[in-house]
C-alpha cells in the first residue's frame, strides 16, 4: 500500500506548498482538491507534482447534484463533466463522487436519491469515455442532510451495480466504521473488482463539529489496522489516502502535522503487514 496525503488535510497551503511539503516527508501521492488547481492550471499542476516525486493518487471531488436544488440539476451535471475531464487531465486514477443531501425543496429521501442517482447515471457515460473510474463514496449518516443521501457501503454498492462499469466505491474509515455491515460491503466491492480508494483519518471521542474535527489516524476510536487488513485481504494493495478535515490542525504547524500522519499512517499499514 501507498501513502497520499488528501490535500483537504493542509487546506491553508497552496499547490506548490503542499506538494513539497509532502515530498520532503516521503509521502508518495497526492489527492488533488479541484480549487488548488487553479494556483497554476492543469498542465502545470501535473508537471509541478511530477517533478517533486510524487502521484496523482486522486481527485476530490465530482457530484453534488442536489447541492443547487431542481432547478440547478444541469448546471451541477455539467460541472461533474467538467470535473472528470480535469481529474483525467491531471492523471488522476479515480474521482471521488459525492452525491449531495437532500434537495432543498423536500424531506424525501427516496425522491432525493432518485433525484441524485438519475444524475450521476447521466454523468457515468462521460467518465467512461474519459476512462476515469468514479469512486462512489457513502459519508456518514450525519452528512445526508447536505453532503450525500448514500449513507452505507451496501447501498454504494446497489448503486454501482445499477449504474455499470465505470463506477466503484471509496472506502473511508470515518464514514463507514460504525456500519455492522462495513465487512460485508468491503468484501463485496471486493469480489466486483471495485474498491478503487481507501481514506483514512481518525474519529475523535470528543468530536466538536460533524465537518471540521477528524483526527489523525491512531488519536481516536477506530480500528484502524483492522480495516487495513481487511482491505489488504481483500486484495487492495494500492493508495491509503489520509483525508483530515480539522479546523484544529490547520491552524497548527503544517510540516508537524504531515510528518506525524506519515509516522502514524505507516506505523498502522505496517502493523497489519505483519500480521
Ligand atoms: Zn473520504
């Protein structure tokens, strides 16, 4: 298994910053967020990372289709093409999909979800053709009424059967580790060929914002080598993404905090390879 650093982690530093920052700590791929692209444009963006050593380990993020209500629903689909055609520009090996929460205008869930899923059903084509896999990723339940109405790894994965090649599952830790069902849902993307990321973090006991407090990996409540085990028995040998939102840790030393979620992440993937 890789290390990559989701970009989300250092938030406050720009492109150049974050990926040198990275490379000085061995960290070997970074997942690019869409805004940081900007600092320098695609084409640049790549070279700059390719030089300093490092991969594109994926691209954050496509979807949202619900975010502008009904009547933004084009708009939002045309920005997800858009989106996929920047993560294949850059190189990237998946995009991580977000559906959206609720529409603004009901409380209905199953209306939402046909809503989103008809959405993304509209986007897959695009990202076949761009041959840019898109990484589904179920969020926690507390993110359904404004992030994603996919809550659960089982019903990602109804989702990817639905809607054919081109779709698989990002495994997060943080949205997934409550879930009695989460070995199951790993083990049957697994056997379909379709866990294409895995991002880790920590959740803290004492979590002060459903956002904007995870932990890095080892300070909080999850089993943290059982799910590299898991994915690894599973056959998944490739990128462990750390993907901290933290208001707390961006406010700190960003060069502490990226060596501690290397010695720490490392530690944990090394703790199950000797297992
Ligand atoms: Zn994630």
């Amino acid at each position: 298994m890789k290390l990559a650093v989701n970009q989300i982690t250092t938030n406050d530093l720009g492109m150049k910053d974050a990926v040198d920052l990275y490379a000085a700590h061995g960290v070997e791929g970074i997942t690019v967020w869409e805004d940081k692209v900007r600092d320098f444009g695609p084409r640049e963006t790549r070279a700059l990372i390719r030089d300093s050593g490092l991969e594109v380990s994926g691209f954050c993020i496509v979807g949202l289709f619900s975010k502008e209500g009904r009547s933004g629903r084009q708009a939002q689909i045309d920005a997800a093409r858009a989106s996929i055609d920047l993560a294949a520009e850059l190189g990237a090996p998946c995009a991580v999909t977000v559906v959206g929460g609720l529409l603004p205008d009901t409380k209905s869930l199953p209306e939402t979800r046909a809503f989103c899923f008809d959405a993304l059903n509209e986007v897959v084509e695009h990202a076949r053709a761009a041959k840019l896999p898109l990484a589904l990723e179920a969020l926690h339940p507390m993110y359904v009424p404004d992030w994603s109405v996919v809550s659960t790894l089982a019903e990602a994965n109804d989702w990817c059967d639905r809607l054919g090649d081109g779709v698989g599952l990002a495994v997060d830790v943080y949205h997934t580790w409550w879930d009695p069902a989460v070995e199951t849902g790993i083990r049957e993307a697994a056997d379909k060929n379709r866990l294409l990321t895995f991002h880790v973090n920590d959740w803290l006991m004492e979590t002060k914002s459903l956002l904007l407090d995870r932990g890095i990996p080892g300070q909080g409540v999850i089993d943290l080598p059982w799910f590299v085990d898991l994915m690894r028995g599973c056959g998944y040998d490739d990128w462990v993404e750390v993907e901290i939102f933290s208001e707390t840790l961006w406010g700190g030393d960003q060069g502490e905090l990226v060596a501690d979620i290397a010695a720490a992440t490392r530690a944990i993937i090394d703790s199950g390879a000797r297992r």
